[in-house]
C-alpha cells in the first residue's frame, strides 16, 4: 500500500482510509473485503440502475478496470 490519508469531518480525525492502486486490488482483492479504500484513476465507464450506479476505474497501473458499487443518492 502507498500511504494513508486522514479524512477530517468537522475538525474531528475520522477513519483512516488506505490508498491503493486498481494493480493492488486486482492481485490481493481478499485483503480488502469490508474496508474503505481509496482509488484515484479515471471513470471508464457508468451504469445507472435503480438501486445503484456501477462504476468502473482504471488507474493505468494495469490494464484491467476495478467496479465500484455505489448508492444512486
């Protein structure tokens, strides 16, 4: 993992949030289950659904693409 980033919320330190790369998750997926991570890299594509919105990103450290789920708020 490159580096943590500290996210503060109202002048209060929140959780830390682990940056890593599309390659990372891609090769040690498992590591990750039910933490928050943060991936920066470009939007390829979006699929808007009812419930949620699909995501895929690609950082250019691999050639495939990472798929986040998230809320349709």
């Amino acid at each position: 993992m490159n580096y943590t980033e500290t996210i503060f919320s109202n002048r209060k330190k929140a959780k830390r949030m682990v940056h890593v790369t599309v390659k990372e998750l891609t090769l040690n997926g498992s590591e990750f289950i039910g933490k928050e991570v943060l991936i920066k890299g470009w939007v390829r594509t979006t699929r808007d659904v009812k419930a949620c919105v699909f995501v895929e990103v690609n950082d250019g450290s691999i050639i495939k693409n990472v798929q986040v789920v998230a809320n349709n708020d």
